[in-house]
C-alpha cells in the first residue's frame, strides 16, 4: 500500500468512525434490545450492519453522480460536506447528540416498541445516517477517480462497518466497560479528528471554488 492509500485509508477510518459512532450505536443497541434472546440480538447485529454497508456503498459508488445530474459541483460538495462534518465533530467534542449521528429522542421512542430494530434505526440512521452517507460521498469525490483511492475509502469504511457489527456483539460488556464518561472520551477524540478533517475539505472546495482566487 503506497502512502497516499494509505492517508486515504487511514482518513477514512477516522470519518467513518466518527460518523458512525460504533460504541454509541453499541449502548444504544444494548438498551433497545435488552428484552431479546443472544440469538436475536445477534441476527439483528449482522442484519442491520449489512444493510447499512449497501446503504453507504450505494452512496459512494452513485452519491456523486446522482450530485451532479442536479448540477452540484464538487466544490460545492467539499464545502457543504466540510460544514456537515464540522458540525457534527463539534457536537462530538462537547458530547451533544443530534440526528446526523444517531437516531432522535422520537425515533428511540419508536424503536422502542418494536421487536426487531435491524432496519430501523439500527441500519439507519445509527449506521447509515446523513453524516456517514455524506462522508461516503464525500471521500469518494475526493479520490478524483482514481480506482486504488477509491478501494482504500471503500476498504475504510468495511473496516468500521466490520468494527460496528463487533461493538454490537460485545455491546453490553462495552458498555459496562467503558461506562459513560468512557464513551464521551472516545467520542471526544474522534471528534477533534473530524473538525480538523472538515477545516480542511472546507478549505479545499472554498479553494477549489474559485472565491478567492485572481
């Protein structure tokens, strides 16, 4: 792996880990489904995981060509993806949650009441929600066609999905483990990652845009 597919890979992990949240998803799973049988709760894991993985690999494979029949250039989708990212890096670093990471408080309601939450909100939008499909989007446009590039965000994301579907595994003892001032630690730092990560795809497409060039 040359270094570059490497950066590529490495940023990916990082965006999709923070986008996705594994050990949050892995609590809020715990507690949706702690009236199931091991058994359930482990068809439910791998049902909703692989569900998400076609949700973001659809997105990434067709996200920027669907961006461009409306006529949306990819400066402009560095630049609202850098927005979208910085925002939820902030929220991350001072530990708020919102619907771009995680299901809101009416969908864990709902969620609540059903026996099997693979689909929803397991597979989206705790997995596969705006910020992880953005991310997606976004990290494949920044290959600029190029096939290794590409492999190496697609690789990066299949490795957190892959992260994920352990975390749920493993959701209870995580959750025993690591308690909630744990869980903020571990949000804390991927989301200073990720507000660095959106300064700088703010940066490229401001740039790219032409704004402020002669």
């Amino acid at each position: 792996m040359n270094p570059e597919m490497l950066e590529t890979f490495t940023v990916a992990i990082a965006t999709f880990f923070a986008t996705m949240g594994p050990i949050d998803v892995a609590a809020m799973f715990a507690a949706l489904t702690a009236r199931n049988s091991p058994r359930q709760r482990r068809r439910m894991a791998l049902r909703g995981t692989l569900i998400a993985g076609g949700i973001l690999l659809l997105f990434a494979l067709l996200g920027e060509v669907l961006l461009r029949s409306f006529g949306i250039s990819i400066a402009a989708l560095r630049t609202a993806g850098g927005i979208l990212l910085l925002l939820i890096g902030i929220e991350m670093v001072f530990a708020r949650t919102s619907g771009a990471t995680s299901a809101t408080d009416e969908e864990a309601s709902e969620a609540a009441g059903k026996n099997d939450i693979s689909v929803f909100p397991l597979a989206t939008p705790l997995l596969a929600g705006p910020g992880a499909i953005g991310a997606a989007i976004l990290l494949m446009a920044n290959t600029e066609g190029q096939v290794l590039l590409q492999g190496a965000v697609i690789g990066g994301m299949l490795t957190v999905l892959l992260a994920a579907y352990l975390s749920l595994l493993g959701a209870t003892q995580i959750q025993r483990l690591l308690g909630v001032t744990g869980m903020h630690v571990v949000g804390r730092v991927f989301g200073v990652l990720l507000t660095a990560l959106a300064v700088q795809f703010l940066f490229d497409g401001i740039a790219q845009s032409g704004l402020l060039g002669g």
